[in-house]
C-alpha cells in the first residue's frame, strides 16, 4: 500500500492517468455534550395558561423563547373565476 509522502507528484498523475487512484474528500464531525445537556428532555412551555396560573407552577416553569423574526405562511394568491377553470 502506497502512503502520499512516499509517492511523488509524478507517481501520482501516472496513477491517475490508469485510474488506479481518485482524489476523495473527508469529512468528519465531533458530539460534544454541551452547556444545556440533560439525560432525559425536559418540556418547556411555550405559553402561560390558565393552570400555571392559578397553581403557581409559572415560578418555577422554563418558557420557550419566541422567535419575531420567523416568516409566516406564504399568502394564497386567490382563485380563478369559474368561467376560466372550465376553459382550461
């Protein structure tokens, strides 16, 4: 088996040239825990209702935080007339 260091410019394009090698990319990733990692989920509420309310579980509840910049649904552009979907 042939390691890049041992084979020179020269050798490679020959090896090339006969197919009997081909440049690949390699990419690898890392998993690390991170500052907010817990073995098991935990839910966040999204809302205030009426039961945290009146429990007093909203001093303790972690809120999901809202997001203002998100797009809503695109817009239906309306419909055809009738007279138009029957002369399609």
């Amino acid at each position: 088996m042939y390691h890049q260091d041992a084979v020179d410019q020269d050798g490679i394009k020959a090896l090339k040239a006969r197919k009997l090698i081909a440049p690949q990319t390699w990419k690898g990733y890392s998993v690390k825990k991170g500052p907010n990692y817990a073995p098991k989920r935990k839910k966040v509420a999204t809302d205030l209702t009426r039961e945290n309310l009146q429990g007093g579980d909203w001093k303790e509840l972690e809120f999901k935080e809202y997001n203002f910049t998100a797009k809503g649904l695109p817009i239906e552009g309306g419909h055809l007339h009738p007279l138009l979907k029957a002369r399609i």
